[in-house]
C-alpha cells in the first residue's frame, strides 16, 4: 500500500516534470521559463484613495481590470483598474476585514474578518451572497480552490478549514498548529494546502485526507505569507524574522534564504515566470528579487506606512501593493 506522504512526494517531483524543466548546478535552481520579468522596471501608476482605515490586502480580478481591498474600516472595496474609480462599497463584515479575493471566474469575491465570518458577495450586484461561520477566533486568510468549488480559511483559533461554496457547509478542519495560523493557499492543481502561523511553521496539508505532510522548520519569528511556485515545485515564504524562504515542496529543505528588508516582511508572491518573487515589509518598501541569486532587483518606494500586501498581474506586467497609510499603489 501507498502511503499518502510518498504518493505526495511522487507527485511533486515526476508529475510537474511534464510541464517544468527543474535541475540544480552550484546551488542555482534553472527553469526552461521564456518570460523574463527580470528586465522590467516598475514604475508608480496609480494611487487608490478612499479607505478610512489601514488596507490589508488588494488584489486583482482574474482579468486585471478590476481590483478588490481589504481595509480595517470594516469594509471591501471594488476599484476600476483604469481610471482609479471606486465602483462599490462592500458592507457587512462588523470588524477588520484582513483578506479578500476573486473567485476564479471573477464573479464572486471571497472576505474574512476579526468578526470570525467568511463572506461571499457577488461583484456585480455588491450583495452579500453567503456567510459561513464556525471559526472562534479571527480569520486571517481565506483562498478559493482552482476550480472555485471550495474555500479554505486561516484563523487565530489554530485552525485552517475547507468549506463548501455552494452550501456553505464546513467540509474539513485540519489541526496541527500550535499557535495562529496566518495564511492558507491551495496548490495549483488543488491538491494541497499549505498554511503558516505564528508558531514559526509552514505545514503542506493534503486537501482530501486532512492529514499534514509536511513541517517546515527554520523561521526565527512568526511566519506571515506563504505560496507555491507556479510549477509547485518550490514555497516561498516570509516572516517577522525579516527574510523570505526557499523550500523544496517535495523534501521541505530550505533552499535560499533572502534577507534585506530593515523591519518584518509582512508578504510575499512569486511572479509568473517561477524565478523572480516580490516582498513587502513594515519597512515602507516593495521589493523585487532574483531567486537564484537572491539579489534585490528592485525597491519600490511609495507609501508612508507599513506595507501589509502585495499582488501581482497573472501576465507579470503589473503590481499591487496595499498599506497602513489607507492606500493602494499600481505599479508597473
């Protein structure tokens, strides 16, 4: 018999293969990527104004040309990408919101709250379509699965937990972290989950067991944001230790440590060409960087306070950041 943790490893290391060509040669990880975001410059495009309360978190649609926000004002905000317009004011959540996103469709959009909820709310008409409850403590992060089925949710109570969208019935609880977790984010394909959380972890969950794959040990300090590369192959993740993280999916080695923010790094995300990432710090600043080097490419200088998140265009070519001085920046 097959054990989930092997069968997981099998996965990672052969079935991405198809699609990624992956070697190491004097500890430089090489793909055969043809997009190169390297050479772009980002520049400010556009500031969001409106929030009466710190930003947590802005992302884009799925087609770029809306945007959604997460503020402490208690509310969610829907912006025109072009012309900077705020088109709705989402109402409901009865405390900080922390985390917002769009279904893959970009039809629906996805909150959480210190109110411990998730809600659902249709973009077009901005009414609130569900709330799903369960949580004891804040939640932290919620992410829609790939297919737009499914919800998972991070919280203070230790927990991350899958929901169902059509009923918004919790579907599984998956426990192991001893402290708040921070963050939760589906693999590409669906299959896995991975999590981190105060008590200086990342964990790989598999999504239909339940069970914890994979701990990820080295952060000194808190760990804030995670994600799966592109190909799955690697997890980028950052801390109030004030460096971001390389890992291998497979054997959850630490790869690359990146360090050069002067206060916590507050997020992370890989870019879509899965060699180059972007961080944000209480520091004030964005930065871009060379994961194999581990050099700083670029720092984007803006906003007046803590930068709490940021995002980046499915094509690489634009930037979001959000922060604790009420806006969001466009950069590209």
């Amino acid at each position: 018999m097959i054990s989930i943790k092997s069968s997981y490893d099998m996965f990672v290391k052969i079935f991405f293969v198809f699609f990624f060509f992956y070697k190491k040669k004097k500890g430089t990880l090489f793909f055969n990527t043809t997009q190169i975001i390297q050479s772009k410059h980002f520049k400010l495009l556009k500031v969001y104004q409106g929030h009466k309360g710190y930003v947590r978190r802005a992302r884009f649609s799925p087609n770029g040309d809306k945007i959604v926000s997460a503020s402490w004002d208690k509310t969610i905000g829907i912006w025109d990408r072009v012309s900077g317009r705020r088109i709705m004011t989402l109402e409901g959540h009865t405390d900080y919101v922390d985390d917002v996103q769009f279904s893959p469709d970009g039809n629906t959009i996805v909150s959480c709250s210190w109110d411990k909820t998730i809600r659902l709310w249709d973009v077009k008409s901005g009414q609130e379509m569900k709330k799903f409850e369960g949580h004891s403590n804040h939640v932290k992060a919620a992410q829609f699965s790939p297919d737009g089925l499914t919800i998972a949710s991070a919280s203070h109570d230790k927990t991350i937990r899958l929901w169902d969208v059509g009923s918004g019935c919790e579907i599984k609880r998956f426990e192991g972290h001893s402290f708040w977790v921070n963050d939760v984010k589906f693999s590409a394909n669906g299959l896995l989950l991975l999590s981190s959380s105060y008590d200086k972890t990342i964990a790989i969950w598999d999504v239909q067991s339940g069970k914890r794959l994979k701990e990820l040990i080295g952060h000194s300090d808190f760990v804030q944001r995670v994600q799966f590369s592109p190909n799955g192959l690697l997890i980028v993740s950052c801390s109030t230790d004030k460096t971001i993280r390389i890992w291998d999916a497979a054997s959850g080695a630490e790869l690359k440590k990146i360090g050069g923010h002067s206060d916590r790094t507050t997020d992370v995300a890989f870019f879509p060409d899965g060699q180059t990432i972007i961080s944000c710090s209480d520091d004030r600043t964005i930065r871009v960087w060379d994961m194999n080097s581990t050099k700083e490419i670029q720092k984007l200088e803006a906003h007046s306070e803590w930068v709490s998140g940021v995002d980046v265009l499915s094509n690489g070519d634009l930037i979001l950041s959000s922060s604790y001085d009420n806006t969001i920046c466009l950069w590209g």
